[in-house]
C-alpha cells in the first residue's frame, strides 16, 4: 500500500485525489493546502479546462494547512505537489528531503535553474521524483507514440499540434493570469505539447516562436505559435487561453508520415483517424481514458517495483521546460532560437 500525501486541493488536485480513491493499492492518509476550506471535512469542487468536478469527503484524511506540519507527522510514502507552479521547487525539495518520493505537476518548475535543484536534491536523497506530464500518458498520443516507433506511420514529414481554452478562471486568486507565478500559457498550457513533441521528436535545432498578449501585464504570453526547427521534419505547435467562454476546450494533432496522416480533433468522431496513402481510413484501436489516470498508475508500479520511472526522467521535465524558455526568448527577440 503506497501512502500519499497530498499537497493542494485546487482543480489538479482534486483530480488526483479521486483517482488515487479508486486505487485499491493506494492510500490518500494526509492533504494539505493553505485554503482552508479545500481541507474541510467536505471540500467543495473546483473545474477546470478538462475533466469532471466533484465535491471530496476528506473526512477520512489528516488535513493540513501547512506542508512543514504534513512533512513532520506523516509517515508517507509519496508527497503529490498540486500547487501553483511557482512553489513546485521548494515543496519538492522539502518533501524529498524529509525522505519521500515525489509526484509533481506539470510545469517542473517556474525556471530551469529550480528544475536543476529539484534533479538535485533527487539525486542527493536517492528518492524518486517524477514530473506528470501527463499528455505522454494521453491515450490518443500514446497511440500516435506507438505508431511512430513501430512504423506504422512511416518517416514522420509534418507535425502540428493544438491546445486552446478559454481563459484559466478557476486558479484561485488568479495566479494563473499572472506571469511571475505561471509563466502564463506558455509554460502552464503550451507546454504539454512542446514536451510531446521533444518526447517524440528529440530536441529541435532551433526555435522560432510568435505570440500575443491579450490577458496578462508585462511579458505574459497568452497566445503563441511555435516552429520547431528539425532537419528533415516540419513541425509547429498553436496554444493559449484567450478563446471566448463559449468555446470548448481543444486539444488534437495532425503528423503525417510516408504511410499516412494520423489525426486527433476532439471535434470529429471517431476522434482519432488514420488516413493511409493506400487503403481505406479507420480509427485504432486504444483503451479509453485519461493522462491523469495512466501516468499516476504508472508512478505507483515504479514506486511499488523501486524503479525510477523512465517515461518521463526529471531531465526531460528540465528539458521541456529549456525549450519553453528558448520560446520566450524567440518571441522576445523576434528571432528564432539556436537550442544548440
């Protein structure tokens, strides 16, 4: 039985909460979050962009306000960091250090010197730290992972992804609209696909991105549109959150290969096509579900075997996190970026 303690009770959090309930190798014994009323005994739902909302009995948890007072009375396994993406650095530390493993949310961290001391004090507690990145677990991309690996697709020529939403509403206190705390949708939103496409791809030569601001002061980006720059490959990624209220969130692809494209739009059905060069179109097969699920199935069979996980290492977090910066720094310039 995996003990887990879990830290912030918002939109992600209690997404992990619920499914941990439905592990039966799993045990929720302690939360934390500085709301009060996200640690009552019933706490209320909070939605987000994607998923169901539903109100938790925590009444069977030890509930904290503080991460310091958890880390020093549970006797935990595993320390799950759900919280605003500008504390992941500390928390993580802090958890690793009082001798536990750790899940943390996508992004890794705000920057990539805090992602360089989160590997650290992994690497210095030999406690395992894993990065949920969720879209590598996604079941339509976990298809499109397989079929470049087994060549079903062929050479991959072209490569475009999409992830838009109307704006993050739910983040409390707004944090997420603030730059200095999310890094806005490039590095809270956009970066789910620059950390596929680098999964999938290796890593670009180069950058060149372009965005707007819309929503957010100062240097935010609410808006962008990114070239990944590869020798024998045509790659982009579109994503933000400035669409309309009324505009469903979207998420898909479109990769074409030598043997076909292979599509995924949540506006079609069946959802995920392929389209060979020869034969007929047809929707593969996969079993239904969600990243959250899969990826927190997967953390606790490594936990379970003592094997560091593999599918997503803390350095590639670093580097998704590397490529999101060169973003910034294309867009900030109006120049592409040698990744080098």
């Amino acid at each position: 039985m995996v003990r887990v303690g879990l830290v912030g009770l918002g939109f992600m959090g209690q997404q992990h909460f619920t499914i941990y309930d439905g592990m039966d190798d799993v045990e929720v014994v302690a939360v934390c979050d500085r709301i009060p009323e996200r640690v009552a005994e019933t706490a209320p739902s909070i939605g987000g962009n994607i998923g169901e909302a539903t109100e938790l009995d925590l009444s069977a948890q030890v509930r904290y306000v503080c991460l310091d007072e958890m880390l020093e009375d549970g006797e935990l396994d595993c320390v799950d960091i759900c919280t605003p993406t500008h504390l992941h650095a500390e928390m993580t530390v802090a958890a690793l250090e009082a001798g536990n493993h750790v899940v943390c949310e996508k992004p890794m961290a705000r920057t990539e010197a805090q992602c360089a001391e989160m590997i650290a004090a992994a690497e210095s507690t030999g406690n395992m730290l894993f990065i949920a990145q969720c879209i590598r677990f996604w079941p339509e991309y976990e298809v499109l992972q397989a079929m470049i690996d087994d060549g079903s697709l062929g050479e991959v020529r072209a490569a475009r992804f999409v992830r838009q939403s109307p704006p993050p509403g739910w983040a409390s206190d707004g944090w997420l609209l603030d730059p200095e705390l999310s890094g806005g949708a490039l590095l809270d939103l956009h970066i789910h696909d620059v950390d596929f496409i680098i999964s999938a791809f290796g890593m670009p030569n180069a950058v060149s991105a372009h965005a707007v601001n819309i929503l957010s002061e100062g240097a935010a980006v609410d808006h962008v549109d990114t070239t990944y720059i590869y020798d024998d490959l045509v790659c982009t990624a579109q994503g933000g959150w400035v669409m309309p209220d009324s505009y469903p969130f979207e998420m898909g692809f479109q990769v074409l290969g030598t043997e076909g494209l292979l599509e995924f739009s949540l506006a079609k059905d069946p959802p995920l096509q392929f389209f060979p060069f020869e034969g007929e179109p047809y929707a593969p097969e996969y079993q239904p579900g969600t990243g959250y699920e899969n990826e927190l199935a997967y953390f606790v069979e490594c936990m379970e075997a003592g094997r560091a996980p593999e599918r997503v290492t803390p350095e590639s977090a670093r580097q998704s996190v590397r490529i999101v910066m060169a973003e910034a720094d294309s867009i900030a310039g109006r120049e592409p970026v040698i990744i080098g």
